[in-house]
C-alpha cells in the first residue's frame, strides 16, 4: 500500500513540476528530495 501511495505522491509532484506551479511557488526542492527518496522506496516497499 505504501508503495503506491508514494507512486501518487511521486505523479503529483511530476504533474505541478512540469506545470510550473513549484518553480512559482519556490518548492523546486521537493523534486530533488523526491529523486532522492525513490531508491529506497523501490527497495524497501
């Protein structure tokens, strides 16, 4: 279940990215961390 969840979560942020919504808003971060957290979601979950 968490493993799609974080599917989700990772689809959203790709949607507002390429939206250019988290650039407005100064949250460009998020992909990074997103990038990030996706090794160990793919080996853990």
């Amino acid at each position: 279940m968490a493993f799609y969840a974080f599917y989700v979560v990772a689809i959203v942020v790709l949607i507002l990215h390429f939206t250019g919504w988290l650039k407005r808003n100064n949250l460009e971060w998020i992909v990074l961390v997103l990038a990030v957290a996706t090794f160990p979601a793919v080996i853990y979950l």
